[in-house]
C-alpha cells in the first residue's frame, strides 16, 4: 500500500512505474479518489473548480497513461471509472464536481472505444449517495435534499458484478439510470425542473 497526494500530478508517472514493479504489472486500476466542493457557480474560484478537476479528471488520465503500456503489453486488464450520478444529472451546486465526473465519463467512453480490441475492458459506474467521507468533508455546502446514504457494499457488489457481465457504464441504485435517460430525451425541460426543485426547496428551508 501507497500513500500518495494525486494533486501533485507531475510525480504520478513514477508513482505508476513503481507500483508495476512492486505488483509486476497491473491487472485491475479503480479509479475511486474524488473530492467535492459543492457550492453554487457565484460562490466558487477558478482555483476550486481547478483543483477538483486534477483530482477528479486529471489524476486517473495520469495513471492510465501511465499505467496503460504495461496494460496493452499483456493484452488483459480491467480499467474501472468511478464516476457519479451527478455526471449524468446536473445537480444543483455540484457544478465543478459534475464537471469533472463528466469529463472522465467520456473519457472512460472513447477509451473503451479505442481499446475494444485490445483485451482490457473500460468500466464507469455512476453511484448515488454512498456512505463515506465525501459527504462530510468540510468547506462544502449541505446537499439540497435529505438523503439516507446507501452502504459501500452496495457499490462493490455492483462493481462485481458488472465485472462478471461486462457492462460499461452501470448506476447505483439502478434507477438513477431511469432518470438519466429521462434528462437524455429533454435536457431543457429536465433543467427546469430541477430549477423548479430548488425554488421548493429553498421556500422549504
């Protein structure tokens, strides 16, 4: 086990050859560190919204390039995205979160295109609430809503099983998929209800 500080991005290519000496290559690479910064678009700095993109983007780009000779040389391997709902969704307040998730999605999504051929197999899955510190990290606003965090296990079972089958891109729960396609049919109308949520929401408050 490593300890390592994913925003000094310059210093993850020996960080990755180490790791391939050390393991004798690399068989599955889960891409899991994430950080928040949940605030409104008004209340943040282009330094947050940079710094939430080198951990959440730049770092596991980083590592798979890194890592991914190593991979294609043996010709077998699994590369697994942990991305987010809020990809997906939009969610208010989440915007430099939502942003980076994204772009590793369509990362995730032409990479798996570019290596079909190639043995490995390119994964994301988009988890809801889940029960673990990035909820609770401070210097970030309260989610809008209340919301009964789902246990971890939820989210490695279904990483295990989406190994077992294959499947590129899965939701946790499931039925975020549901909505995700909804937004996908009408992105205007889907923004503005969720525009109109947070109007409620806030009355509410």
């Amino acid at each position: 086990m490593w300890a390592v500080d994913l925003a000094d991005l310059p210093a993850l290519e020996s960080f990755a050859r180490t790791v391939e000496q050390e393991l004798g290559g690399i068989d599955v690479l889960v891409h899991n560190a994430g950080i928040p910064k949940r605030r409104r678009v008004g209340a943040l700095t282009a330094g947050e919204v940079e710094a939430v993109m080198a951990i959440n983007y730049f770092s596991p780009v980083r590592l798979t390039l890194a890592l991914l000779p190593g991979m294609l040389e043996r010709g077998d391997g699994r590369i697994i995205h942990i991305c987010s709902v809020a990809a997906r969704l939009s969610p208010p307040g989440e915007a430099a979160y939502a942003a980076s998730k994204a772009a590793l999605t369509e990362w995730a999504s032409s990479m798996a295109v570019d290596l079909w051929d190639t043995g490995l197999r390119v994964h994301v899955v988009h988890p809801g609430v889940i029960d673990t510190e990035l909820f609770q990290l401070p210097d970030n606003d309260p989610l809008l809503a209340a919301v009964d965090p789902l246990p971890v296990d939820a989210v490695t079972d279904a990483v295990i099983s989406q190994l077992d089958t294959g499947t590129f891109e899965i939701y946790v729960p499931s039925w975020f998929g549901d909505l995700a396609a909804g937004k996908a049919r009408d992105v205007g109308a889907f923004l503005a209800g969720s525009a109109a949520w947070v109007r409620q929401q806030q009355a509410g408050s």
